[in-house]
C-alpha cells in the first residue's frame, strides 16, 4: 500500500515540475511567435546562397556521399531482371 503512495506522490511531483516549467516558458515568451521558427531555416538558406560566392549543391553532394550520382539517378546494380516462364 506505501508503494502506491509513493508512486502517487512522485507523479504529482514529476506533474508540478512540467507544470511550473511551461508557466515558466510562457512568461518569459517562448509560445509568442508560432511562424519565424518554421520559416527559419528557409530563410536561413536563402541567406546563406546570397553571401556565398559559390552555391553549394547540398542535395548533389548527399547524393554523391550516400553511393548516388550528382544527377540524382539511383546506383546502379548488376541484378538481372525476373521473367516469369510460362
């Protein structure tokens, strides 16, 4: 039975705790602006292309990296393709 009032005890504490830490988040202004943060990293590499002399090809780049061609066409492999025999 004490066991059940211990668990009963530490989640209202763990509860508090989350309740007191968005209070908190909210007072001091985390929840006002809901747009810049999804349009952040569109604008950030729009910035990015504009400073930069050369542009970087990220995608290409990834490509190349993860066994893909700079033109984004799949690898290549050496399998045969199955016929169904009749």
């Amino acid at each position: 039975m004490s066991v059940i009032l211990i668990c009963i005890l530490a989640s209202l504490g763990v509860a508090v705790a989350f309740l007191a830490g968005f209070i908190w988040a909210v007072k001091s202004g985390q929840y006002e602006d809901t747009c810049t943060p999804a349009l952040r990293v569109v604008m950030d590499e729009d910035a990015h292309r504009e400073n930069s002399s050369t542009p970087v090809n990220v995608r290409s780049s990834l490509s190349v990296a993860h066994g893909g061609t700079a033109n984004h066409q799949p690898p290549t492999t050496n399998h045969q393709p199955v016929t169904a025999h009749a």
